[in-house]
C-alpha cells in the first residue's frame, strides 16, 4: 500500500501541511492501493518562496549551464522510465504500449529541449539595438491528470532551457505518478529550489499558484472551463499565460482515402490513451457515398480491439482513470442514443467478461448530426462520431463548425489536396495520413483550445521576455 504525505520543496521531501487524505484506487481492479496527503495553500507558498529565491541564481546561468542541467534531468528520467510506466499503469490504466513510450517521450523531452536551446540565440542586434532574451521568472507548470509525465517534462525542459525556475502542480487525482516521477527528477542533482513539485486542490494550491505575486508565469493544461479560471485569476497579476485545453478534433477521410490504412489510423487517433486524449479525432468525417463501407471497415477493425489488463501487452485500451470517468462516458453514449444517432460499436456498461474495473465498451455512433451532444462536447472516454458530408467545403465547415481547435486529421491519397483542406481548417495542428506528432514543431490551439504554444522554439520562447537594449552611437 502506498502511503504518500510529502511534497517536493527545494531539494527535499517534506511532510505537507494539507490534511485531506484521498484513496488512490488501481481503475483495472477498483482496489484501493494506497492513500495521498494533499498539499495546501501554506504548501504552495513554501514552495514558492522557494522558486523564487532560485530564480535569482538561476537566471543568470549560461547557456551551457542550462544543457548540462537538461542532459542531467535527461539521463534521470530514463533511468526511471520502468517505474513511470509501471505507476501510471497501475494508477491510471494506461495500456502497457502507451505507457512505454510516454516514460521515454518525458525523458526525450529535456533532450528535445537541449536541442532547441543551443541552436537558440539567447542575443541578437536588430537594427541598432540589442535584443536579450531573459527568463520571465518563477513559472507554475500545472498538469492534467491523463498525461502526467509526459506533460510535466515537457513544461519543465522548456522553464529550465529558458531559465526559469519552477512549481509543478500536477492533478490531485495522480500522486502516485507525481510522486515517481518528484523522485526521478530529483535523482538528476539540480541546484535546490529550481523546480518544487506538489499535488493539491485547485481552489486552494491552484488559486495560489495562479494569484501569487511571485509567479510570473502559469503554463497551464487541462480543461477549458478551469483554464478559462486560470486565465482571469493570472490577469489580476499581469501574469504571463498559456493554456493547452479541450479539444473535439476531426477526422477527415476523402473520397480517396485507402481505407485498409486510414481506418486503423483514424479509429487508433480517436481511442489513444483509453479515449482520453485533448487531441483524439472523436468526429470521423466521410464521403456520404462511402459511409456503409466506411462502417464495415470501423467495424471490422473494432472487432480486433483487445480491451482489459493494462499490463499485458496485447491490449489496446484499458479501463477510464475513475468512477467519475466512466459515468461521464456512460451517460454521453445515453445522450447519443436519445437523440437518435445510430450504434454500430459497443454501446453502454462494460465490455463481455470485465465485471470490475472502470472499463468502457469502445463505442462508434454512425447518423451523427452536428447539434447532437456527442458531436459538440468533449467526452474524453473511447466514443466515436461518424458524419458524413457531400464535398469538400461542406466538411471543412463540419470540421470548424465547434468551438474547439486542437487538433484535426486528413486521410486523403492526394498529399496537394489534403494540405489544400488542412490550410483551411481552424485547428493548432494539422495531420496528413499518420497520427505521431512532431516534437519539436509547435503545440497548442486556437478558439476555445488554448492560448499560446509549446514544445520546441514556440515552447522556450514562451518562458523568455525580450529586452531591448539601445545605445546612442
């Protein structure tokens, strides 16, 4: 049983303040494994005060420094990647396949960053001035629950490339993974202070981070509606902000798509990581005139879907992360069923065989019209839209027709038509025929998906402030 009451405050493991104590609960067995002590606000401010009596050493580290320090946090998190697998398999149900190549992206991520920093010029003239790029200051680096690892890593190797110390806040609903993934960080010897770590509501540790006038900057993943919180609460601050939300990504399929490729593709992007995914293709879009061979294929390819033990390698998708999750799930397919959309996979409760564990029936709705709830509002669980359309404008206007813009996907056999339909659509990324991103390109959205970007030079440039320098010649 895991007995977890510390939070991670400059260089050390200390006993929190908070008093809530919540179960952590295996999702695969609904088995309590172990208990958490969540941080407070006086938590916070330990850890802030912290950050910010780093900051001052920190900022004015070198280049080389800062790649030292990346390389060092590199080695470290991938010699724990067998324990940032294991933990989010056994807290948050992530199937052995995904969660493999999360613990070696978090690792990857300071490498990536590395990269990005010593090809970055930190100064540069402009005309007759010197432009410095400097670190905006002390950053909260606040994480979703259902890409622990993976999202911490990345924030904290573009806030270490720019300078910028750190208080990491991932989800309460994650601290066993928040705790291996404290520990691999702290193994790599950093400075004491550059980056602090602790799990807490959002009313309290979250209001905080988001209020207090010595955080400069909130880079912030997670939900619309909180981050809509976030960003009013950091504007009181003048606080730098940047928000990584919601999603309801398309999936366009062109009259000439190879479907025994693009199909396992397009099912693959809308049930990533159980369904829950921000950038999940969860509205298939498709020629009205191949809807009943598209079905045939979705369904023969939902047939090969392994639901189950998240630890065996076979499987393909593994329970929710909660209760919460799964009655969330369960009552959007009820919704897609009343207002008349038509089942072709899976439907409501659990999977044949799985009586326990927060498992959800991979679910595919066909006859989807674009007022239908399941077509407008994110589900984050393994349910599928399919809505077809007449010609091309009338699915880019389908595709924009939300207030969302994460993510979208074109599966097409012609590369020029496909970039022509991804030059139109209102979405952060466009992917043309695969579902892999690229690491080191820009991450983020537009409308009600966020504000800012991530990853790569659009990651590290977003931690720094330029400072412009004139003298009289």
């Amino acid at each position: 049983m895991w007995n977890i009451s510390e939070a991670y405050i400059d260089g050390k493991f200390v006993p929190v303040q908070g008093t809530e104590v919540i179960q952590i609960i295996n999702p695969a067995t609904e088995a309590v494994i172990g208990t958490a002590t969540l941080a407070n606000r006086d938590d916070a401010r330990l850890a802030i005060h912290a950050a910010r009596r780093a900051q001052r050493t920190f900022a004015r580290t070198c280049k080389a420094e800062r790649i030292e320090m990346l390389r060092q946090l590199q080695a470290a998190v991938l010699s724990s990647a067998g324990q940032i697998r294991d933990s989010a398999i056994e807290e948050y149900g992530g199937v052995f396949a995904r969660t493999q190549w999360v613990s070696q992206y978090a690792s990857q991520c300071f490498a990536n960053a590395a990269q990005t920093l010593e090809d970055y010029p930190l100064i540069r003239t402009v005309g007759t001035a010197q432009v410095v790029m400097e670190p905006v200051g002390v950053s909260a680096l606040i994480a979703p629950w259902n890409s622990v690892a993976g999202t911490i890593c990345s924030k904290l190797a573009s806030a270490i490339a720019a300078g910028c110390t750190s208080v990491i806040k991932p989800s309460e609903l994650s601290p066993l993974q928040s705790r291996v993934i404290a520990q691999a960080l702290h193994s790599a010897g950093l400075p004491d202070g550059i980056f602090n770590m602790l799990s807490g509501r959002g009313q309290d540790v979250g209001d905080e981070l988001s209020t207090h006038p010595d955080i400069a900057r909130i880079s912030f993943t997670g939900s619309t509606a909180t981050g809509k919180l976030i960003a009013r609460a950091g504007l009181q601050g003048m606080k730098r902000v940047s928000l990584a939300l919601s999603g309801k990504s398309a999936s366009i399929v062109l009259d000439d798509a190879d479907l025994s490729t693009t199909i396992a593709l397009a099912m693959n992007a809308a049930f990533m990581n159980n369904g829950q995914a921000c950038i999940a293709g969860t509205r298939l879009l498709v020629p009205r005139t191949r809807l009943d061979e598209v079905i045939g294929a979705v369904q023969a390819f939902a047939a090969t879907l392994h639901v189950g033990d998240p630890k065996d390698p076979d499987t393909a998708m593994g329970p929710l992360a909660s209760l919460a999750q799964y009655q969330r799930v369960q009552h959007y397919i009820q919704r897609g069923l009343a207002q008349g959309a038509r089942l072709i996979v899976g439907g409501e409760g659990r999977p044949a065989g799985l009586e326990q564990g927060y498992f959800a029936r991979p679910t595919v709705f066909a006859n989807v019209s674009q007022d239908m709830f399941i077509a407008r509002e994110e589900i984050f669980g393994p349910v599928l839209s399919i809505m077809t359309y007449d010609s091309e404008e009338q699915a880019i206007q389908i595709a924009n027709g939300t207030e969302y813009g994460l993510y979208a996907y074109v599966f097409s056999s012609d590369l020029q038509r496909a970039s022509h339909i991804a030059s139109r659509l209102e979405a952060g990324t466009v992917m043309i025929n695969r579902i892999n991103p690229e690491l080191l390109a820009p991450f983020g959205g537009v409308k009600q998906s966020g504000i800012g970007r991530e990853f790569g030079v659009a990651g590290l440039e977003s931690f720094l402030e330029a400072k412009t320098i004139v003298t009289a010649l």
